[in-house]
C-alpha cells in the first residue's frame, strides 16, 4: 500500500476519534467534564483565531509595499532601450 494512502487513512481514522470523544465529553461525560471541555474548545478556538490575525497584522506591517506601476513601466522601457541599443550596436 502507498505510503500516503495509509498516513491518510490514519488521518482520517485520527479526526473520527477526535470527534466522538469530543462528542462524548460534550453530551455525556459529567456535567463538570462538559463544562471544562467546552471551556478548553472556546479558549482554543479563540488563542487560534487570534493567533491567525496577529499573524497576518505582523506580516501587513513588515512586508515593504509593492513598487507603483509607474517605477516599473519606467524600469520596463530603460531596459528595452538598452536591448534596443544592444542590437544596433551588433
């Protein structure tokens, strides 16, 4: 069998077991149990979501702005006048 058939197999079989023990620790555990997993999911759903837009606010803030189309039609023409005059020069 494919090395990558079977990591996904196992994936798969992974998230189902994550979900019907999330299910259970939601619906049937304790009432205490429920709670705290219901505490644990929002506070890493909220941690992730977070995380995800600071993430892009930081690479917003030090990525440097792309060039203006102006400088790169200018950068564009100079370099076809340089082959052009490459050309009359062979």
């Amino acid at each position: 069998m494919n090395r990558d058939k079977i990591i996904g197999i196992g994936l798969v079989g992974g998230a189902a077991l994550v979900i019907l023990i999330v299910l259970y620790l939601l619906f049937l555990a304790p009432e205490w149990i429920q709670l705290f997993t219901l505490k644990v999911i929002v506070t890493l759903a909220v941690l992730a979501l977070a995380g995800i837009v600071g993430w892009i606010g930081y690479t917003l803030a030090t990525t440097p702005p792309p060039k203006p189309i102006e400088e790169i039609e200018k950068e564009i023409e100079e370099e076809l006048k340089k082959l052009e005059q490459e050309q009359k020069g062979k």
